[in-house]
C-alpha cells in the first residue's frame, strides 16, 4: 500500500514530469516555427552609380536592419568614388513603423512604381541638404535609392 507521503511525492514527480514535457515540445514548436519577422531583418546589397561635379562615380551600398523598437530601422550606406579614387560615404535611415511600411510622417509620398518587377511605393526625405528618394516594396525592401546634392547624383539600385 503508497502511503500518503508516498502518493505525494509520485503526484509532484508526475507533475514536473508533464510540465518538462510542455516546455521541451512549445521549445520546439517554436524552433520549428521561427521568427515570423525573420524577413523583414535582411541585409541587402546595392550597386551604385552616378556622377559628382561632373565626374562619373561607382560604389556600392548596404541595407542592413538596425532594430526594432516599435518597427523596423534601416541604415543604408553608401560608399562610392570617382576617378580621383577617393572613397565617400553617405548614410540614410528608413524607419517603419509597422510591417505596413514606412513612418508615414518622416517621410514625402512621391507615388507607386514598379521595381524590379515589384510594386513599390516611393517616398522623399532630406538629409543635410542632401534629397533622398527611396522605392520599398511590402517586404520592407527598399529596391532603390537616389541621392542628390549639390553637384552629386547616386543611385542604388539592388543586386539580383
């Protein structure tokens, strides 16, 4: 015959028994499920060109996920030169707010395109002096970019 004490520690066995189990199969639910936002935290490559004071320029650029305080933070950097051979570098965030896109409020709406056979809406910022013109397709992928400056002109376009 179990006695009450016996019964007490089978029952406290059992229990930790089933609650170990929980916990490893939700471990690996989850494992198997992974970051539903894992493909909004890429990095992308761009290639660049354009001009400075006349000058034809090449470089390249990334976008890479900086983090996600109540959306999505990019930076893209741009490195490009000219003939001269000096490297520059140019740096712009895109911010959103949401999976639905941009803070619509940092940003100009410019209109919808399509890039690289993807539907973009198009959006305008300042940095500096500096105009940004950025294409972001729903994935939160910005497809290309353009900056103009003074006597500069770039444009990214992403790598395939």
């Amino acid at each position: 015959m179990i006695s009450n004490g016996q019964s007490r520690a089978l029952l406290g066995v059992v229990i930790v028994v089933i609650l170990l189990s929980t916990t490893l199969v939700t471990f690996f639910v989850f494992m198997h499920i992974g970051d539903p936002d894992e493909k909004y935290k890429g990095s992308h490559e761009y290639i660049v060109s354009g001009s400075e004071s006349g000058l034809d320029v090449t470089g390249d650029g990334v976008s890479e996920y900086i983090f996600e305080p109540k959306g999505y933070v990019y930076l893209v950097t741009t490195t490009y030169s000219n003939s001269s051979g000096t490297d520059k570098t140019f740096k712009f965030s895109v911010i959103c707010d949401s999976k639905d896109g941009v803070a619509e409020d940092l940003y100009d709406y410019v209109g919808e395109t399509t890039v690289d056979d993807r539907p973009c809406k198009t959006w305008k910022c300042f940095v500096g002096y500096a105009s940004v013109e950025f294409s972001i397709d729903t994935d939160l992928v910005v497809h290309k970019y353009t900056i103009t400056d003074e006597g500069l002109f770039l444009e990214g376009r992403l790598k395939s």
